[in-house]
C-alpha cells in the first residue's frame, strides 16, 4: 500500500474508533430530572406519607449524605433517625453538621405536611449527635390548612458560581433575616470582616484538601460516573459541582477515587475555591445559642427557612463550613467576626441574574424506610 493512501486509511479507521469511543462513553451529566420514579409497591405507604418524605429528604447535608432514615412505627407516626453509615468523621468529628442536617429535613416535612392538611408534632429523643433515634414525629389532621408553595422546597438549589458583586439592598437584608435577626448575620462584601472569610475560607480549604482523612472522605463521596450516580442517588455529582462540557466528560470517563487524592486535583480545589470567595455579595452567618441536640436541630430548621426563601430574590447560597470544620481557623473565627454565639454556617452568598433548576439527587423514600 503507498503511504499517502496507509496515512489517509489509518486517518479514518483512528476517527472511527474516536467515535465509537465517544458513543460508548459516559457523555452527560446525571442529575435529578433523569431520575426514574421508583415503583410505588414496595412499601405500603398511606396517603401523602411517600410525597411528605421525599419532599423533606430536599434538604441539604454534607458531601450530600442524607444522614436521615425513618423508622416507621404505624401510619403518620414515625421516628426520624441518624443513619451512622453516612457520617463524616473527617470533616464532622462530633456529628454537628449531621443534626443540622436533620433539623433541615425537620422543617421540609413541617412545610410539607403544614401545606397538605397536617400538623406535626416533634418530640425530641435523642440527649447526644451520636444517638441513632433523634425524633418522634406524628401527623394529625389539622383544623386548618397552612398553605406553603411546595415549589420552593423543589427547587432549592446550591449554586457555586456565578454570583454578582452587588451588595444587598436594606429590603432584602429585612427579607432574609425576618424574624432571625439575633441568629442571621449579613456581612457585605464591603467590611473587613468580609476580607478575612475570604482569605480563610481559602486556607481552611487547603489544610483540609491536603489532610488525607477529609480528602478520602470526598473521594468516597463524590460519584464521577452517571452510572455510580444512578445507583447511589447521593454523593457529590459533577452537575452539582457545576462540572459541565468537555471537563465533565472527561471527569466522567476517566476519573476515579484515587484521582481525588493526587497533588493536581488537591490543587484545583483549591484554586477554584479562590476563585469562588472572589465573587460575592458577602457571607451570611448563622449563629445559635448553643450546641445542645435541641438547639442544633431548630438551628438547621433556620437554615432552611432561609433557604427556601432565596429563590424568589435570585440570591444563591453556597455553605463554606471549612474554617469550622478546621480547629486552627475555627478557634479564631468567633473573635474575628465579633459574635459570642456560637456560628453553626457560614454561607457565601450573592445575586443571580437567573436561577438554574436543581440538580443534586435524592433517595426515594423506600430507600431511608425502616420498619
């Protein structure tokens, strides 16, 4: 065979193969619309009770754990508990962010079931973060209805990026910290304080990336492939990580835990947290008078409260909870904020031009069900 007609041959049967290959490759991000409704005989559910735990499992956690399961004693009468498997030790020694998470789960249902004719009634079980029973919960018919837009716990989303510069107007400080004031900290973009969450959230983030109990605590969490992402229904997804385009194909198909732990993806992490901390309209701190079960709880129902009412302003929220979760910058952290109550999140937040629709993924029901 000549050589002009070899190179022109092996040219073809090489773009081929490229695009046989790329046919056959993970080639879009999994994300929670593509979600298959799963199949409604598994468990015997009452009226409402399957839509009212899905909608309160809407509720944010760490690394998206979902650290919640139900303990189902007889219809709308339930146990919410603390699932010890979807702990993370190496960020969250003593399970504190684990209870707020719950406290947000707590607040999605009491919407939830406010919003079809339900009251709930919590009674707190649990003395300690690390007690698997943390609350009873029953649901009567309530004599009259709260009517809450479901739509907002829907579509609350965590948004990473994008954020403009603008600080908040006075209206919507007064909207956001309603009735919160003495929990719920606005700082602009404007003050020192502001200067100094920056830096140290960019520091916080670099000890723990290149601590290795809390980077291989992410790697166990992070699902790269649609397919593990499908099967899991948790995790860090690359659409919730705002990986899209080429990078996330490529994050995709060949990317895997031990890739977490490389010098080069520590490093990435770290600059693109630098350039998060860059744009914002400042940070929002959630304080609490304590650190009791109780207090945690109701602290995490805060959290919530304040999320689920962002949308309407187009303002986005991302937590940054790294200088907590890191004891040399957590020691200073009340003192260089100028607050004695003890500060449960911080929260980078800003303006939005448009509001994307979620895309993190959740368990059915069935999945967090225990009888």
């Amino acid at each position: 065979m000549k050589r002009r007609k070899f190179i022109g041959v092996a040219g073809t049967t090489l773009l081929g193969a490229g695009v046989a290959c790329y046919l056959l490759s993970d080639k879009s991000n999994f994300v929670r619309a593509d979600t298959k409704k799963t199949e409604l005989t598994k468990f015997a559910f009452q009226p409402d009770e399957r839509e009212l735990l899905f909608l309160a499992s809407i509720a944010p956690s760490g690394h998206n754990t979902q650290p919640w399961f139900v303990k189902y004693l007889e219809p709308y009468h339930w146990i919410i508990g603390n699932d010890k498997t979807r702990w993370l030790p190496g960020v969250d020694p003593n399970q504190r962010e684990t209870i707020l998470s719950i406290g947000a789960f707590m607040q999605n249902l009491e919407f939830a079931a406010n919003n079809l004719g339900y009251n709930c009634q919590f009674s707190i079980l649990a003395t300690t973060n690390q007690d698997e029973n943390l609350v009873d919960v029953k649901l009567t018919k309530a004599t009259v209805i709260i009517n809450y837009d479901i739509k907002q716990i829907n579509h609350r989303r965590t948004i990473r990026s994008n954020y403009l510069s603008d600080v908040f107007t006075k209206e919507d400080i007064s909207y956001l910290t309603k009735e919160e004031t003495n929990f719920i900290h606005y700082i602009p973009n404007t003050a020192k304080e502001h200067v100094w969450l920056n830096e140290q959230t960019i520091e916080a983030n670099r000890i723990q990336a290149y601590r290795d109990a809390a980077q291989t605590e992410l790697a166990n969490w992070i699902r790269f492939s649609s397919k593990d992402a499908a099967k899991h229904m948790d995790g860090l997804t690359l659409a919730g990580m705002e990986i899209e385009g080429i990078p996330g194909w490529y994050l995709r198909n060949f990317y895997g835990k031990k890739d977490v732990l490389q010098k080069g993806f520590r490093e990435q992490s770290i600059d693109k947290v630098a350039k998060q901390v860059a744009q914002s309209a400042g940070w929002l701190l959630i304080t609490s008078k304590d650190n009791t079960v109780p207090t945690l709880l109701e602290t995490g129902m805060r959290l919530q409260r304040l999320w689920l009412k962002v949308r309407d302003k187009k303002i986005a929220i991302h937590p940054m909870t790294q200088i907590i979760e890191e004891t040399s910058t957590n020691r200073i952290l009340n003192q260089s904020m100028g607050i004695n109550q003890a500060i449960q999140f911080i929260l980078r937040t800003g303006y939005l031009k448009s509001y994307p629709d979620p895309v993190t993924l959740r368990r059915s029901a069935e999945q967090f069900i225990r009888t």
